[in-house]
C-alpha cells in the first residue's frame, strides 16, 4: 500500500474545459450514441459539465480533509493544552513529539509494522486506521481505472494528495465518457464522504416543506446522502404493517426516491423543491 503523507497542495485545482470501485466501466459500454465506442456523444454536454464539476468539488473536498483525518491517526502522547506540574527544581519538563515525529512514527507503523517507543494517552484508533486505508487504496485503484479508462501507460507511484491531482488534471479527457466521469465523481463522493463520517462530521439533512401524511407535523427532512426523506417526529407511526417505525421507537418512516411524487402530493410539499433537496453535491457537503 502507497503510504501517504499530510501535505496536500495549496494552489486550488482549476476545472478544465469542457463509479463502484477498482475498475472503470466496460469501454465497450455503449454510452449513449449507439456505437458502443464510449465516446458518449449522443449526450449533452451540460450534463457532462455538471459532472466533472461535481467530481471536481469532491477531489477538492477530500484533499482538503484526507490530511486531517492522518493527522486524527497520529497517536497522542500527550494533550497539548494539559499543563503538567514541574517539581521544584527539577528543571523544565521535556517536551513531547513534535507534529512532524509523530507522523513520521504514523508512516513508519504503517509501512512496517513498527511501533514507536514510549508511553501513550490514547491508542491508534481502528475506525480511523480503517477509513486511511479504504481512502488511500481506493484512491490508488481509481488513477490506475481511470489511466486504463483512456488507454494511458500505468500511472507511477504517488501519494494519495498526487494521485487525486493527477486525476483531477484527466477530468478534461474524461468528459467525452459519461460513464468514466460518472466513476469518477462516484468514487470521489463515497470516499470524501467516509472522510467526513471518521472526522466525525454530521449527516447532511435538509428541511423540505409540507406535512407528514402520517402525524401531520412539519417534521419531513432529506437525508441526501441516503437519497431519503424521513419524517423525524418520534411520535410518527404509519399503517404500514412492514414499517419497523410501529415496533422500533429508534427507526423513522422512511420515503425512497420512487415514492416521492406521491409524498409530495400527500404533504402538500413541491416535488421540485423535493428532489433539489435530496440532490447529493460535494457544494452542500464542503459547504457545512
């Protein structure tokens, strides 16, 4: 595994003109002007434009908060704001690992297993450790996918902030294959979005109008990131005999994406409105 550092670049990565894991689409997938080349021309081009944008907003997204959550692995020795007593006469106390040991101590444990010595406050955290390696090697998968993608030489060794670069540089390339691009910005969300979650960051919700069909009470949120809209009143119960929301006080009732039309009508809400809620961009996730 490509063990990577905290630096990530400082110059904002600059659009240019106009998936699940470990490989791109089928290029013999027919995208949509029937020849099955995957040059995608028989699509618009805003939507193209639309796309790598997002894709865009999500490398950016994850460049900023992967070097956050490598610095969360770092174990601490000590609390930076813990004021230890120094007896009298004993000199001053010395000074914890700086910033740059301990990431050097992170690099070294990961590449070889190696653990520094000395005491220790708090533990590597597992969760944290986990969402590292998913993001660094999904990173890794979607530059070798994407070179392969547009039939370019094996991409070489880099850091995780490198090879996002390298791919956000290919996004012009990229937009003649809507389905390459929709990989991309797929890939791009869920991994920026684990990124997120290990920082600890909150859910996206979203308040939409209308009324519950259930309790009447303005209580309807969009999860977008679970393409859902729930009703959040913990006194909300529904006829529906399948629904854990009769037995379970903990779950919610739940609309998915085929039953919002039907939502809208029974609450009285705007299904555009809906729908523009539960949009899941990289603009309402960066943006929080």
């Amino acid at each position: 595994m490509t063990t990577s550092n905290t630096s990530t670049s400082t110059t904002p990565i600059t659009p240019q003109p106009s998936g699940r894991r470990t490989t791109a689409p089928d290029p013999g997938r027919d995208n949509g002007n029937g020849n099955g080349n995957g040059n995608g021309n028989g699509k618009s081009g805003g939507r193209s434009d639309s796309t790598a944008a997002d894709a865009l907003l999500w490398i950016e997204l994850l460049l900023r908060q992967f070097p956050e959550l490598l610095v969360e692995l770092a174990p601490s020795y000590r609390s930076p704001s813990a004021l230890r007593a120094t007896p009298a006469g004993s000199g001053p106390a010395p000074a914890g690992p700086t910033r740059a040991e301990r990431e050097e101590a992170l690099r070294a444990e990961q590449a070889h297993g190696l653990t520094p010595s000395g005491s220790r406050t708090s533990p590597v955290r597992l969760h944290i450790s986990d969402a590292v390696r998913d993001i660094t090697d999904g990173v890794i998968e979607l530059d070798e996918a994407v070179h392969d993608r547009l039939r370019m030489p094996r991409p070489r060794r880099e850091q995780v902030s490198g090879r996002l670069l390298r791919v956000a540089g290919l996004l012009d390339r990229a937009a003649a294959d809507d389905a390459l691009l929709e990989h991309i910005r797929d890939e791009a969300r869920r991994m920026a979005r684990r990124c997120t979650r290990a920082l600890g960051g909150a859910e996206p919700v979203v308040r939409v109008g209308g009324r519950c069909p259930w309790c009447d009470s303005v209580s309807l949120r969009a999860f977008p990131a679970r393409r859902a809209v729930l009703c959040v009143n913990p006194a909300c119960r529904c006829t529906d005999p399948a629904c854990d929301c009769r037995t379970d006080p903990a779950h919610r009732h739940a609309w998915s994406e085929g039953a919002w039309a039907r939502l809208a009508a029974e609450s009285g809400g705007d299904l555009a409105e809906l729908t523009g809620a539960t949009a899941d961009t990289a603009r309402r996730e960066g943006g929080r």
